[in-house]
C-alpha cells in the first residue's frame, strides 16, 4: 500500500519530505519529487500537508 503522486500537480515545495517520517519522500535536484513505495507505510501524513494537493 502506498500513497499515489500526482506529478502535474506538485510545484516541489519539498513540505511533504518533511513531514514524512519514513524518508519516502525526497527532493532530487530541488524539483524533482521522489517517492519510495517500499518505504512508504501509507500513514498519509504528507496528504494532508500538501498544498497543492498532489498527494493523495
Ligand atoms: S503516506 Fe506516510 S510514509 Fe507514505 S510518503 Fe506519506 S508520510 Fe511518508
Ligand atoms: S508537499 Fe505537495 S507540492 Fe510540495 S513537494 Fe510535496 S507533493 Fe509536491
């Protein structure tokens, strides 16, 4: 289970990387969001966090 990327919405604020405390979430080159499904554990805390709700 994993949260889904919408990569067209995501204006690379980085907000998310912070709030995920499973290190699914990194920023490559400082605009390319990266997220790993093998460590994500579905918890949605970056979902809500989102301000262009990119993460659902
Ligand atoms: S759902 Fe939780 S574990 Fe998965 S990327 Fe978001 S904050 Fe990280
Ligand atoms: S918080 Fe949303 S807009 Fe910002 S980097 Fe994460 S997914 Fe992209």
């Amino acid at each position: 289970m994993c949260i889904h990327l919408i990569e067209e919405k995501c204006i690379s604020c980085g907000v998310c990387t912070g709030l995920c405390e499973h290190d699914a979430l990194t920023l490559t080159g400082a605009w390319t969001l990266n997220l790993s499904e093998a460590l994500c554990v579905n918890c949605k805390a970056c979902v809500s966090g989102c301000p262009a709700r990119a993460l659902r």
